[in-house]
C-alpha cells in the first residue's frame, strides 16, 4: 500500500469490500448506522484498495470498540445512546492509507516469531 498506486481492481474490490461490510451493517441495525458511514467506508476501500480496506475495517473496529467501551465505563453514554461511528472511519482510514505498509510489515514481522 502506497500513495495513488492503488490499482482499479484493487479500488473496486477495496470498496466493494469495506463498503459492503458497512451497507450490511446498516441493514442489520436498522438505522443504528448511517448511510454516510456507508459512503465514507466505499471512498475509504476506494483509496485504499482490497488490503488497505481490510486494515481500515480491523483498525476502525478496534478503535470503535476502545471508544465505546470508554464512553460506557466512564458514564458518558449509556446502552442506548447514539455512538458516532465516522471520526473513527475516517481515523482507520487514514491510519491504513498513510500507515498501512508499514502496520502490515510490523505485524508480519510480529507474526513470524511465532
């Protein structure tokens, strides 16, 4: 993954992908996330290509997940309570587009320790 070298297979798949994670998302919760969660997620697969959209998912769900569990425990939001779902979209995708290589190499060097 690097700058605008992204193919146009990989772009397609990249958006199809993140974007069709997110679409089924919005159809599952039933208005519990947007349609602009949905269009972000297909620009960021777009830019991103196939493997930039898989880091982006992995990335954005951590840091969803760190964010939500930090508004329950500290009692700033409750079960019900409407979480926004795109500052960590666009955080994920900018960590996998600008950061991507690098993350991707890290891990696998992580990896083949064990």
């Amino acid at each position: 993954i690097s700058y605008f070298t992204v193919g146009l297979p990989s772009a397609f798949l990249g958006a199809l992908l993140y974007g069709g994670i997110l679409f089924s998302a919005a159809l599952l919760s039933r208005g519990g996330m947007g349609g602009g969660d949905v269009k972000l997620a297909l620009l960021i697969g777009a830019f991103s290509g196939f493997e930039g959209a898989v880091l982006a998912f992995i990335l954005t769900s951590m840091m969803g997940g760190v964010g939500a569990v930090y508004l329950l425990t500290s009692g700033k939001a409750g079960r019900k309570t409407a979480v926004r779902f795109g500052p960590f979209l666009a955080a994920g995708g900018w960590l996998a587009y600008v950061y991507g290589a690098e993350i991707i190499n890290y891990y696998l060097t992580w990896l083949s320790y064990f």
